[in-house]
C-alpha cells in the first residue's frame, strides 16, 4: 500500500501519523499542505467521505481559520465557497489529509486508522 499524504512538518499530530506508517509498513508519500494543499477535486471527494461536513475538513485550531473568523463565516458558506478557501489556504485544511480509493482520513484517530487501512 502507498499513501499520498498531505501534512505540515511543524504539526505534532502529522508526526504521530507519519511513523504509524512507519510501523506498520506503509509506504506514503509526504506533500506539504502549506506549500499545495489538496485540489479541489480531492477536497470534493473527502467531503463526500466526512458525509458532506464540511467542518470537517478545517483545521479548527489553527491561526488562520481564528483570524480569518471561519467560526462565523463558515456556516454561511456554500460547499463549493469553503473548498474554494481550503484549496487557496493549505493551512486551513485539518491535517493529516489523506485520500485512498475507498476512504478518506482527516485528523489522526489510530483505532479508526486500523480500521479503515487495516480491515480483515
């Protein structure tokens, strides 16, 4: 299995998800989501995978989304004006940001993880 997987190099959580990957064989590769963030055609398709929450896929916690005043802004905001802002602005997306052929994974969870990576 090989994973494109979108992270920032200063955030703790991707870091965690990057040697889970580690351990458990996984080959990915690393984009930097500051410097190209998921296109819009991927964040359509992980916005189908988080049922359409488009919450979801923001980083909540970061400078950007509070300075920006996206907790306001956004439930104003049709999908395609948010995956607008998040293609434009890499650092709004909630990271790690990793699409496969059948899932989507924002956030790092490791009992989700195994389940949807590691399913028998």
């Amino acid at each position: 299995m090989s994973l494109k997987v979108y992270c920032y190099s200063g955030c703790g959580t991707c870091k965690k998800a990057l040697k889970y990957f580690e351990l458990k064989g996984v080959d990915v590769q690393v984009v930097p989501i500051r410097e190209t963030p998921p296109t819009k055609t991927e964040l359509r398709k992980m916005l189908q995978y988080q049922d359409g929450n488009i919450k979801k896929l923001f980083n909540t916690s970061s400078k950007d989304y509070k300075q920006g005043g996206y907790k306001d802004k956004l439930p104003k905001m049709t999908a395609g004006e948010a995956i607008d802002v998040l293609n434009a602005t890499g650092n709004l997306v909630k990271r790690p940001f990793i699409l496969g052929e059948t899932f989507g994974l924002v956030g790092f969870n490791v009992e989700y993880w195994d389940e949807v990576l590691f399913q028998e």
